[in-house]
C-alpha cells in the first residue's frame, strides 16, 4: 500500500469517526462508508430486515443473514455488527469494485455503527424512565404543576393531551400480572393516547385523552371502560371493575382526582356487584357515611336502628340484614331475590322476618332512608354483629350481650 493510499485511508477514517460522534443515526454514516470503500453498503436488523441501504442496488435478500461471513452469499460480504459482544445489525458489504476492501476500515465502520446503536438504546432508555416517572407522578404527586409537567414532557419526548378523563381498574380479587397488564394496556390504545399507570399490584389508572369539548363523553368513556372490564374477565380476572370519574381535567388536577378514585376503591366489595363500571357519584354517600361521620356515633346510630335485627342474626346464624338491605336496594322484590341468590319465596318470607324485627314503618320517608343508611353503614364500618351498644363493647370487651 503506497503512502498516498494509506494517508486517504486515513484522512477517510478520521472523517467517518467524526461523523459516527457527530450523530446517532446511522443513514448517514452508512452512506459516507460506502463512498470511502466504493462498494454498496446496506444494514440489516438481526432478523434479516433492512434498516439503511446506501443505494438502491445495495438491497441483500435473506439469505445474506443466514449464511454469514464465513460463508457469505456470492457477491456479499458480511459483517456482525456489535457492541460489548452483544450482537446489534448486519452490516453487508457488495463485492467488486476497483480496489479491495481495506479490512481495518471495514472493521472501524462496524464498530462506529454498534456505538450508534448503544447510544440510541441508551438515550431510549433514559427517555423511557422519563416517560414512566412522569406519568406516575401525573397521577399521583398532588404538587406537581401544569409548568413541571410540560417541560418533564419535552425532556422525555412525550406529547400530552391538555385534558384526560380519569379512572381507575380495580381488582377486589387477586391481581393481575406482567402479561395481562401488557395486553391491556394494548387494549386501551384503541383510543390513542389513552395512558395506563400501575399504582399498586391490584389498581391502574387509566386517562383517556379529550380531543374536543364533545370528545369523550361519559357514555363513550363507560362504554370504552366496560370494554376493558370484560377483556380482563375474559383473560380470567372476574373480580376487575372500572370506576370513572364524572368529567375530564386539566393536568396538574389528575393528582387529586385518582387519588380520589383509588380511596373510592375500598367500596367496591361492597357496592360493586355485577357492574363492570362504577361512576364516582355512586360513592358519594359511602365516602360521606365512612370520612364525614365520628366512628363511635356513627356505632351507635347503626345499633340504635338496627338492634333487634342484628342480634337475630348472630344468635342465629342468619343474615336478614342483607336481605332488607337488597329489599331496600332493588324497588323490585323479584330483583332483589335474584341479587340475594335466593328463590323469591324464600326472599319474602327472610324480608317479612326482618321487617318485623326493625319494628319501623318503610312506608314512611323519613324512616326507610333513616334504615337504609344505618345498613349501609353497618357493612361500611364493618360493625359487629353483636347488637350491644358502643360503650357496651367499651367497658365488657370479649362479653356478649346481656
């Protein structure tokens, strides 16, 4: 090789290295090796699939990945392109040309292309623990701000709605995996943009993007919502609902907002049943009755109205106070047995029980609201069925009633 040669060769690499550091995308850099080793170049991902081709005659068929270097297809060369011995591309080489390939400047370009590709894969990285950081904090660091959030997004390349309809899937039962939580977050890009965030192993929130003042509505964002309900129940996890909020929010709102839907999720035992989606509105009174109340009054209204009925049920062994509270619940007898799982002969006769027990007139407003409550809150506050007054248990913990 004369001196002129190997000064170009030089003069050339020096000129590649700058161009591989100047810029992590490798278009550029596979077109400026194919013009210093005058040969068509072309890159290929590690299941054979083009990724740069220097020229449109520089477009290897499969087999150039199969075979190898050692064995490569006539008129090819091959190259593994790689960093720290982890395989990354291909890069072929096409045969012919005026001059042999200089091997070292081959070998120099294979080496600049695994470090672009190390470099994206980081910067890739770190963009996705922006992304992940931010979106949890959206829905859940109260003191996060509309400014935080805008500039967080541009450092993370991530592009937000001005508003999202806040919810929540929550599992009463079990929890979902890796597997399922993929296949649903899959599942709600049905509607782009829509954001899904682990919070805890049995609870995600879910913000579905508003695109105008009429884009979602309630009823697409319920509909949208039981559609994911019942993919999840169809994947095997039958104890999974929805709450929805009632309106959509800005941004630095969404903190506030889930949080109130994650607290609103300690209901769902309670008052979820069938029903794939909840509204928040349906948790008001179970958030006033359990947050608004003093615990040991609200004791002891329970056992001032329900008295009699409770301590049946303990000696024995019945729950009549589930079943008025499903009379209570249903306006029809005959739903009301079906959600009790119980022949509605057999509802009315437990009914007939427990209202002779309340000794209350439900015909009167004023008294079936005032009983209504009191059964609700007796499942809210998880009260004993013992029947005894609060200062009772107080002053004789571990003895029943008289």
């Amino acid at each position: 090789m004369t001196g002129n040669i190997a000064d170009d060769i030089i003069a050339q690499c020096g000129d590649l290295v700058r161009l591989a550091s100047a810029s992590d995308s490798p278009e550029g850099l596979v077109a400026a090796a194919s013009h210093a080793l005058g040969r068509p170049l072309a890159l290929l991902d590690t299941s054979g699939a083009l990724l740069v081709a220097s020229s449109p005659s520089a477009r290897p068929d499969a087999g150039v990945l199969t075979t190898g270097s050692d064995g490569a297809p006539a008129g090819w060369h091959v190259l593994s392109v790689e960093h720290a011995g982890e395989p990354l591309a291909v890069l072929a080489v096409r045969d012919g040309g005026t001059r042999e390939v200089p091997r070292g400047m081959l070998e120099l370009v294979g080496s600049l292309l695994g470090e672009q590709f190390a470099r994206t894969a980081l910067a890739s990285a770190v963009r996705g623990e922006r992304r992940t950081a931010l979106l949890r904090r959206l829905v859940t660091d109260d003191s996060i701000t509309a400014a935080d959030i805008r500039t967080q997004a541009r450092s993370a390349d991530l592009r937000l709605a001005d508003c999202y309809w806040p919810a929540l899937l929550a599992w009463t039962a079990g929890h979902p995996g890796p597997r399922t939580l993929a296949e649903l977050d899959r599942e709600a890009q049905r509607l782009p943009g829509t954001i899904a965030v682990t919070l805890t192993h049995r609870s995600v929130a879910l913000l579905i993007p508003v695109h105008g003042p009429d884009e979602p509505c309630r009823a697409s964002v319920h509909r949208e919502l039981g559609r994911l309900v019942y993919h999840a129940r169809h994947l095997g996890h039958r104890d999974v609902h929805a709450i929805a909020d009632e309106r959509s929010a800005g941004l630095s709102e969404l903190p506030a907002r889930v949080g109130r839907l994650r607290r609103m999720r300690r209901y769902l035992p309670h008052t979820a049943g069938d029903a794939p989606v909840r509204p928040a509105r349906s948790f008001a009174l179970a958030c006033l009755l359990t947050d608004g109340l003093e615990r040991r009054r609200a004791e002891d209204f329970v056992r001032l109205c329900l008295r009699r009925l409770l301590r049946h049920d303990r000696d024995h062994g019945t729950d009549l106070a589930r079943v008025l509270e499903l009379a209570l619940d249903f306006p029809r007898r005959d739903d009301a047995a079906h959600a009790g799982y119980m022949h509605r002969n057999t509802f009315r006769r437990h009914l007939a029980q427990a209202l002779e027990l309340v000794d209350t007139d439900l015909e009167d407003p004023e008294d079936r609201l005032t009983v209504h409550v009191a059964l609700k809150l007796r499942r809210l506050l998880d009260t004993p069925l013992d029947g005894a007054d609060a200062t009772d248990r107080r002053g004789s913990r571990g003895r029943g009633p008289p």
